[in-house]
C-alpha cells in the first residue's frame, strides 16, 4: 500500500511535466503505466486459473482495474485535510464470470465528510480496507444479487466478514429510473454495517443526467449509529474527457450517545477533467457548508483530487448511456 502510495506521486510528478527532446518523460511514464496493469492483468489471471482449477486461455482485462487517488481538502475554520483512495477489482472469467476479487475503501460513503487525516502520511494507516471475494448470483439490466466474505484490515489487524447484496431498478417512460439497493456486511469484530440506498434517476439527454439519491447506513459497532445523506445531483459532460457535476446534499446522524439530527447542508459544483490520455485524472470541488456545529453559518469548502486508473482504460466517449 505504501509503495503503490509513492508510485502514485512519482506518476503525478511525471504526468504534468512537459515532454523534451532529451528526454521522453511522457513515453516513460506510459511504460510505467502498461507495466501496472500488465501486472494486474497478470495477478488477476494467475487468481482465476486457483478459483477455476481451468488454465483455458481467457482475457481478464475486460473489467479488471485498480483507481487510485490522493485528496486533498480545505474548509473555513478546520485545518487542512488529506485522503489516499484505492479501489482494486479482479475479474475471474473462468468461474463463468461470477466470481471478483475485490480490495475498497470500508468507509467511503457518501457523505461529504469522508474519514479524513491531518497530514499525508497518515492518509496510509487511518483507513479502513475490505479484501475479500465476491459471488454474482444473478445479474441482468434489472437485478443483481450477489454475496461474499473477506477481510477487514487497518493496518495489519484482520476482521473477517460476510456480505450479501441485491439490487433491483425499474425503468419508466421518458428515461426515468428508480433504483432500489441494500448491502449488509457482517463483521466477527465490527459486527453490522448495512447501507441502503434509493435512487431516483433521469438521463435528460446523452450529456444530462440528473440523480436524487437517499442513503441510509447502520452502524452496529459505531454506538448502533445511523446516518442518512440525501443528495440532488445534475452532471453534464462538456466533451469527451471532461465533466462538470452540482450538488446539492444534507445529512442527518444520530447514535446511542446522541439525538438523530441534521449534521449540515451543502451546496456546490465539481469539475473533473482526463488530462492525460484516458487514465491520469484531476477533479476540484468548491461549494458552501452548513455545519450544526457551527450554527449552520456558511463556510467555503475546497478538495483537490488527482487519480490514475490502471488496467482496462474507461470508455471516454462523453455520454450517459
């Protein structure tokens, strides 16, 4: 984790340099960046031919990925924030597409206080990682069921689990979605943690979509915490690498220790930009909160993301589809 950390600032360093007759920085860090992903393509097919038991020649790399980022976070009267992000999905084509290996973030959520830290160093020790395996059971255009188990580690302290997941989306008229989703996890130390979301989306054109998502998350472990975060959202891709989205979010906790009650409002806009071929990213937030602890007086809030995806490359063709 720490070295893929370090690699990550050396690709950042690399990537906003400009090229120059001596030296080819631009065609050094692409071969740094095929290696990667040649490696996870590699790690991936190596963990299908274990699960399988098949040595069939199959690609893996339609799926597979890992999207790494460092952010970094500034608000009106609190210190200076820092995150790390990693999100790692194997694909397993010889288990009839079923199976993935999958390492996330346990706490990221989607709540605009994500669990941060105070200086850099500290982004690679304060968060919380989910290893584990994943079944589909079923998946269509309108459900998905699925479940799993793996484990939970911060630092090098394990926490075994199980999950279960099923999702269900109905379609309506005029491009209109309602998206249903609940997944449980159940931890041998964290005990619950249940996330359930309802989602109400509308793809306006190819360029347009807006989204008015509801979340709820329990937390077992956490005093039996329970968070809810309702956010408006319209995104607009403005060319084929480029997007810009506006939100409008509230959130609402409360747990044994303390009543439920609104924790803050937010508004504001974010503009994400592919500025260098199809996988080294940057993304800057700016809107305006509306903390409870602060009486909800207004206070400017800022994040800068930079982020490298590796592995099959997104598809950047700027549409909803």
């Amino acid at each position: 984790m720490i070295k893929l950390f370090f690699i990550t600032i050396a690709i950042v360093s690399c990537t906003l340099l400009p090229a120059s007759d001596d030296m080819n920085v631009t065609g050094g860090i692409d071969e740094v960046h095929e290696a990667i992903s040649e490696w996870i393509y590699d790690t991936s097919n190596r963990i299908d031919i274990f699960f399988s038991g098949s040595s069939e020649d199959v690609s893996v790399q339609k799926g597979t990925y890992l999207d790494t980022s460092f952010d970094m976070y500034a608000e009106t009267y609190r210190s200076a924030q820092y995150r790390y992000n990693i999100s790692l999905k194997l694909r397993l084509p010889r288990t009839q597409k079923r199976l993935n290996l999958v390492l996330e973030d346990f706490k990221k959520t989607s709540s605009v206080d994500l669990p941060q830290s105070t200086t850099p160093g500290d982004t690679l020790t304060n968060n919380d990682y989910l290893l584990g395996v994943s079944y589909r059971q079923q998946e269509s255009k309108y459900t998905r069921i699925g479940y799993g188990g793996g484990i939970r580690f911060r630092s090098f302290t394990p926490d075994p689990y199980l999950t279960a997941y099923i999702s269900r989306s109905f379609y309506f008229s005029y491009r209109w979605e309602l998206l249903l989703r609940n997944k449980v996890r159940y931890f041998a130390d964290y005990r619950l943690d249940n996330t359930a979301t309802a989602a109400l989306i509308k793809i306006i054109d190819e360029k347009l979509r807006f989204s008015f998502q509801n979340i709820y998350h329990f937390l077992e472990h956490d005093k039996y915490r329970n968070e809810i975060v309702n956010t408006l959202s319209l995104e607009q891709f403005i060319g084929p690498k480029k997007g810009v989205s506006y939100t409008l979010s509230a959130y609402s906790s409360g747990d044994t220790d303390s009543v439920f009650k609104l924790g803050y409002y937010y508004g504001g806009a974010s503009f994400r930009h592919y500025y260098y071929r199809n996988w080294a990213y940057y993304q800057v937030d700016g809107g305006v909160m509306f903390r409870e602890s602060n009486n909800f007086s207004p206070s400017a809030r800022a994040m800068f993301k930079i982020g490298f995806l590796f592995g099959r490359p997104k598809r950047l063709d700027g549409r909803f589809r």
